[in-house]
C-alpha cells in the first residue's frame, strides 16, 4: 500500500467530536420496551447512503444509515463490506475506539479508499487533491449477539458541513472531475478547508511526489490541466502557488483580490471565474 496515501487519509472517526453513541443496546420498537430483536441486511458496495443532518448520526457508528438511489442526494458511498473477526469487537463499541480508529478494520478502510478513488491509477491527468473522510458502519451489542458480523467503509466528503450531502460519485475522483463536496477549498493556501459552495479565496488542486513536484512553473501547467484552461490565472484573475507539506507538492490557485470564489474550479474550463 502507498504509505504516502496512509498519510494523507483522514479517518472520520477521529476527527469528530467524541460523544456517547445512541443505539448501542440496539434499535428498540416505538411504545415498546423491549428491544427489537432483529439483524440488520448487510449493506452493498455501491450502496449510497442518506444525507447526514447532525454530527449525532455521523458519530452513530452502529446506527445503519437508510440506502437511498445513487441519483439522489446522499451522504457516503458504500466501499467495501466485510466480516469483522470477534478479536476485532470492542466490549462495548463507542466511535473513538481504538479497534476503529486504527488497527486491521482501518486499513482496509483506507485501502479501499485509495482504490476507489484511483490512487495509482496510471493515467495522464495530474493526481487532484480530494478531500475526503472514511466511516465505519459496525454491528451493535444486541445485533452482536444476535450474530450479526458485517461492516461497512462508507466515503463521504472531507469537509463535515450538516447537511452531508452530495450529487454525483467520488469514484476515480484523484483523476477526474469530484463532487464539489469533495474539492479542496481553504481562505488560504494550507488553511482550514471549507466548503468548496462557501465563498473562499484558494483551492487545492493537486498533490505530487517525486520528480514532478515543486515549482510554481511547473504548478502552473498542472493546474492548467486540472482546470482546463491554456491561462490558469484567467488574465492575473488568479495566482498559482507552490506549498510542500509532508514530502508532497502541493498546487494551489488564490485570488488576487478581496472578491471570493464560489465553486470548486476542477475541470472548469475557459468560462468565467464563479466570483462575488
């Protein structure tokens, strides 16, 4: 596995706050003081889940999120799907678990992830920088002894704004055009990354190792690629800057004045600048 990806990848799990999981002694029947005694059907890979409204249904790990069509809004598709080894589960699942947040169900996590998203995947376009977070879905006590074993890699967008939600795939997004969700938008070149639809002065678009890094020459011809225009600075519109961080060099365009951009600009074209 490309120990650069490892590095990059964010687990969702460890960047939100800890709170105590709802759900934990399994789903119980409305007006009904006993709990529903019952497995959940596996999820599917390809699956894509409902929106996510508040940080209590992202943190509840083993709450399964409704599947809803691909063709609607959602918050996460489904990855990879495996069975969990019982030396795996918790004694008392909670989202900040070490069995979660690091260890065998992790990687696979972050390995289907960088498949997913075509991490080494050969190809002429420059690797384009995708924010992104990784979510577990894990059976609960009840469902547990129940016998259910099954978990679920969901991808979802980095930047955790409520509602999550997203149009579109992620898949193949390192080389082709992401959900906007899934840009890389900051007030500044390394700052907190926002929303990509929230007005911002600077976007990340790609992320390179070895020869073809460095440079702020060389950021510009990536950048146009990505972009897709033959002047990436849309006439001193923008500027494009080189920044290293973690061995990686990383292309950034930023306005050059207090106007705002207001969307991601991979594979924008020639048109005119979202700005406001």
């Amino acid at each position: 596995m490309d120990k650069r990806f490892v590095g990059a990848v964010l687990i969702a799990l460890m960047a939100v706050a800890v709170i105590t999981v709802p759900g934990v002694l399994g789903r119980r029947l409305t007006g009904s003081a006993a709990p529903a005694l019952h497995v959940n059907p596996p999820l599917e890979i390809g699956n894509c889940l409902g929106p996510l409204n508040t940080p209590q249904e992202l943190n509840t790990i083993v709450d399964v999120v409704p599947v809803v069509a691909c063709t609607r809004a959602h918050s996460a598709e489904v990855i990879a799907v495996g069975r969990i080894d019982p030396v795996d589960y918790p004694v008392r699942p909670t989202v900040a678990d070490a069995a979660f947040t690091s260890g065998p169900l992790s990687e696979q996590c972050d390995q289907a992830a960088a498949k997913f998203l075509g991490w080494g995947t050969k190809n002429t376009v420059p690797r384009i920088q995708v924010s992104f977070f990784t979510r577990l879905t894990i059976p609960g006590e009840l469902e547990w002894r129940l016998g259910q074993r099954w978990y679920a890699c969901e991808l979802m967008p980095g930047v955790l704004d409520y509602p999550i939600s997203y149009d579109g795939t992620a898949q193949n997004a390192s080389f082709r055009t992401p959900p906007d969700a899934f840009a890389n938008c900051a007030d500044g070149p390394g700052e907190t990354r926002i929303s990509c639809r929230e007005p911002h002065h600077a976007e990340q678009l790609t992320s390179s190792y070895g020869k073809s890094a460095g440079g702020d020459g060389n950021c510009r011809a990536l950048v146009a690629k990505v972009i897709g225009t033959s002047d990436p600075t849309f006439n001193g519109q923008l500027a494009v800057l080189s920044r290293v961080q973690g061995g990686a060099s990383q292309c950034w365009v930023t306005t050059t004045s207090s106007r705002y951009l207001t969307a991601t600009l991979i594979n924008h074209g020639s048109r005119p600048l979202p700005l406001q």
